[in-house]
C-alpha cells in the first residue's frame, strides 16, 4: 500500500508534536493516528502488491539503541515467532542489547496473538503487571504489536484503559520500527501505526535467529479464505506471495550458515503464488526447487485442504529432504459444519486428499487443528469429526472450543451450545487424540528412526533431544557434540508425547530421506 491510499483509508491525527522540553518536532509526525478497521480490512483492493528490496537503518537512527536494552514477549503462532526474530534484527540494526529481563528493559514489546479471546487476555494481564514497571521506571518504553494491533476494538481499549503504553503498531509496520520508536521517544502521547489493509513484501529484513539448527523462512503473507469463524485474514491482510528466488536464495544463506532444517512458513501456504505474475509457479514447483538445495529437512506449515494439489503430492513424495509430516487443518469432520464454516471442502473431499497423500507418501504423519462448539454444533456433527478423526488416524492434533472473533461473520450467528456441553466435547476429542498419539508412538517401538539433535532435554540436561522426520520428540543419552547432527535411534519405550532409545549410529550428511 502506498503512503496516498494508506492516508485515504483511514483517519488520521497528527500526534503532539511537542516533544518533552516543548521543542517542536512537527515535521517528524505525519498520520499517526491511522485505526484499524475490519470492514476496510475485508475489501481485497486489486492494487500491485509492492516488492521493496530496499531495507536499510537510516543513519539518523544509527546510534539509537546504543546503551539500550530490548525485550519482547512473543504470543501465538509461528509467524509471530518469526516476526519477533525480525524485530530483534531491527533492534539490534539499532545498537540495542537483548535482554530475558523485562527489568532490565528499556523498551518492551508485546508480540500479540489474537485468535482466540484467552490469547488476547493474557496479553491484557500482562499490560496490567507492566503498569508497575512503568509507574517505577517512566522512561521505560512499552509497545504492543502483532496481530492485536489490527483490531479496532483494541486500539481503543488499549486508548482507553492502558495509559502505559508508548506505542502500538500493526503487523504491517514492523519495518517501521525505528520510526516508530524515534517518534515514541520524541513523544509524550501514545504513538499509534496501524496500516490497516493488505501490506506489501518487504525483503532484506534483518533477523535475529532463536536457534542455529531450524529456521523460519515466511513465504508468502496474509490470508484471502475468509474462514467465517477467524479474525486473520483481517489482521494479516490480503495474500501475498514472496518471489520464488528470494525464497531460494535465503534457503541457500541459511544452508550455507549451517541451519539443518527449513520451516516455510504461510496462513494458508497451499495459496503460495497464486498471487504472483507466472501464475503456474505454485508450492509444489517451490518444493521441488528447493529440495535440490544442500540442507536436510524442509517443511511447511499451513496447509489449507483447499488447494492442496496432485502436484505437490507428487513432489512430497520424492521424500530426499522433504519430510513425510503434512499438518492439514480439518477444523470439523461434519460437511454442514464445514460449510457454515466456509471452509470450501466436504468431509468426503477431505477424505479423498488424505487417501491421495497417504497412497503416494506411505508412513505419512498426519496432524491437525479442529475446533469444536462452532454455533450449533449438535451431537452428531460432534460424533462426524470424532469419527473422521478415527478414519484418518491422525498422529496429534490442536484442538479448540470456538471462540468469537469480533467482526467475523461466526460472532454473528446465534449459538445454542452451552459451554459445559463444548467442554465436554473438547474433553471427549481430547481423549481420543491422546489414544491415537499413543498408538502411533507405540508403532515405533523396535523401529529405529532418524533424528535431528536440538540439544539437551528441558527435563534432563543428562539426557540429548530431537525430532523424527514425522515431528516425534526422541530423548536418548549421547555426547554432546552430535548437537545438530542426525542420527539414527533404535527406539525401545514409548510415550503419548515422547519416545525414548539407544543412539546407533551418527549420520553423515550423505543420507537424506530415512524415517
Ligand atoms: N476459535 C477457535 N479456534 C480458532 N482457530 C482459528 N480461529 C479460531 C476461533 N475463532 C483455530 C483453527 C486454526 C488454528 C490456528 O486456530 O483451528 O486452524
Ligand atoms: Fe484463518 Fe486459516 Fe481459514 Fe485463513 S485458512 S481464514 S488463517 S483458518
């Protein structure tokens, strides 16, 4: 979105351009105030998505973070994950310091997650604890971004109700950072940018990596499917796809600094370049691009049944260092349900695609996202998704009691499903999806399996952890230095979330594809 359209769509207040010994900044402060809007959100405007190559920090911003420290706490999903390690690139492009303390902090960052209400009221109990902070230490900046920001209905509570916080900007601004911190700085009032329609894709964007074995790689942005009960298609905007050689070239770096596993990362990633101009260049071509590059394990995540085609099953199914996991959301196994959930498939369509995958990819791990208690969900559509659950076999699966999202067509209907009854459901599909984890553990028993090493267990510095190909966590006793090497495990105890074994054999980078 260009700067004329983005003032357009939105109303806009200059913030004061006083600064704090009453000089005046005004040329600093153009269009703060831009609100979120979800009604703006939801129209698709057919504008050229713009491909921006020039990041860079501006000198005027160089030395800002110099003797400063920065904290962000992280909710959600992994696209906030990596958008944090983004805006930890920013910040330390800046000179700041990272920190784990928010003590310590001088600025903090809430990375915000709102799909579900619980996700957004832990991040209003914690603007509540931050108030202290604030009250304690004035200088100390207080932020709050990611998917929250979009939500009209929030910008107004947070104007309302939490004077603490500096500045809240929306998931499209975050290379906007050092503006918006250099304008926080300069300003007494709340520094509020929130663009709040479809984003370009903005490339060379620093990062900061959490680990040095697995990387997040986004390859496309937003969402266009509109499901009726989900808020991101308005917080994350229209779908954008980044092009196919920018993806490459940032696997290849990431190959060549000796990261060992590739997550790709989308809303929907089946939509992936559907957008761009070749428009046959779809996930399956992407997959089978970088499969030739020299890096163990690629995966994706996630996939809309939708437009989940043959071709890319036939790419899977090359296996090399495409791993055999496809998570592929259900969200319900009822075809009226579906449909009330404009989701776009039947549970029979559903079905198919899964015999389709598990035919070309034998030992496939499944996994999904279901939700129930969607309005008037009745027993029987219940018992279709617990009976869909069986007939596929799922390995694990997320699972939620619906929540209304302000805005979505779903928070409109009338919902005659009393909340004991959702969290009877939940309990019920709970206790089949920790049978069927078992079970699929209890198949590996005997079996021995190809693990990447992350490092040391949480529960036992003692004993080394990693993750099959099929996303299985696998504990076993080795020395140290096989961290992010793969190895084979003969696996000999079983849990519901876990396997245990004997450490066989250290891979040696030649052999790709074993289970
Ligand atoms: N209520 C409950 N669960 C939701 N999800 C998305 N929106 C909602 C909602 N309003 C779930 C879906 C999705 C996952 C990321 O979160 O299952 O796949
Ligand atoms: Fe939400 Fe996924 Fe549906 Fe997009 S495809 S609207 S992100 S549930």
């Amino acid at each position: 979105m260009n700067e004329e359209q983005r003032l357009n769509s939105s109303q806009v207040k200059e913030i004061n351009p006083q600064n704090k010994e009453g000089k005046d900044y005004s040329q600093y402060f153009q269009s703060v105030y831009v609100p979120p809007n979800l009604k703006e959100a939801k129209k698709r405007g057919k504008e050229q998505v713009e491909y921006q190559h020039d990041f860079g920090i501006e000198p005027e911003f160089a030395n800002m973070g110099i003797g400063r420290k920065f904290y962000i706490r992280t909710y959600g999903c992994q696209m906030n994950e990596h958008d944090t390690e983004v805006m930890a690139g920013i910040f330390m492009g800046l000179g700041y310091e990272p920190t784990n303390t928010v003590a310590e902090a001088n600025v903090v960052l809430l990375n915000t997650c709102a799909i579900r209400e619980n996700a957004e009221n832990k991040v209003f109990g914690e603007l509540g604890h931050l108030k202290l902070l604030k009250r304690n230490n004035p200088d100390v900046l207080i932020g709050v971004c990611g998917c929250m920001s979009q939500e009209e209905s929030v910008v107004n509570k947070i104007l309302k109700t939490y004077d603490q916080v500096d500045m809240i900007f929306g998931t499209h601004n975050i290379h906007r950072l050092p503006n918006i911190l250099h304008e926080a700085y300069l300003s007494k009032e709340m520094v509020i940018e929130v663009w709040s329609k479809e984003g370009d894709v903005i490339e060379n964007l620093p990062k900061v990596r959490r680990g040095e074995i697995k990387a997040w790689v986004n390859i496309m942005y937003g969402c266009d499917k509109f499901c009726t009960y989900c808020i991101v298609p308005y917080t994350r905007g229209k779908e954008r796809s980044r092009r196919p050689q920018d993806i490459i070239q940032e696997v290849r770096h990431l190959a060549a600094q000796g990261y060992k596993e590739i997550t790709l990362l989308g809303q929907n990633v089946n939509a992936y370049g559907k957008d761009l101009d070749d428009s046959s260049y779809r996930l399956g071509n992407l997959m089978d691009d970088l499969r030739l590059i020299d890096i163990e394990r690629i995966r994706f995540t996630t996939s809309h049944p939708r437009d989940f085609d043959d071709h890319l099953i036939s790419v899977l199914a090359k296996r090399g260092n495409l791993v055999e996991h496809v998570h592929l959301p259900v969200q319900s196994g009822s075809t009226s349900m579906l449909k009330l959930m404009a989701r776009k498939y039947s549970r029979e369509q559903y079905l198919e695609l899964v015999q389709k995958i598990k035919y070309a990819i034998p030992n496939v791990a499944l996994t999904t996202d279901i939700i129930v208690g969607f309005p008037n969900e009745t027993e029987e559509q219940f018992e279709e998704t617990m009976s869909l659950y069986r007939e596929v076999g799922f390995e694990m699966a997320y699972t939620y009691i619906y929540s209304p999202r302000d805005g979505t067509p779903a928070a409109k209907m009338e919902d005659n499903v009393p909340m004991e009854v959702k969290k009877d459901r939940l309990q019920r599909l709970n206790n089949l999806v920790n049978q069927f984890a078992l079970e699929a553990m209890e198949r590996y028993n005997g079996e021995v399996v190809e693990v990447l090493v992350e490092g040391e267990s949480k529960k036992n510095p003692d004993v080394l952890a990693g993750y099959t190909r099929t996303s299985k966590l696998v504990n076993f006793v080795g020395p140290k230095d096989i961290i992010g090497k793969r190895v084979l495990i003969k696996i000999n105890q079983t849990k519901t979330w876990s396997l245990y074994g004997e450490l066989i054999e250290v891979l040696s980078g030649q052999e790709v594809g074993v289970i």
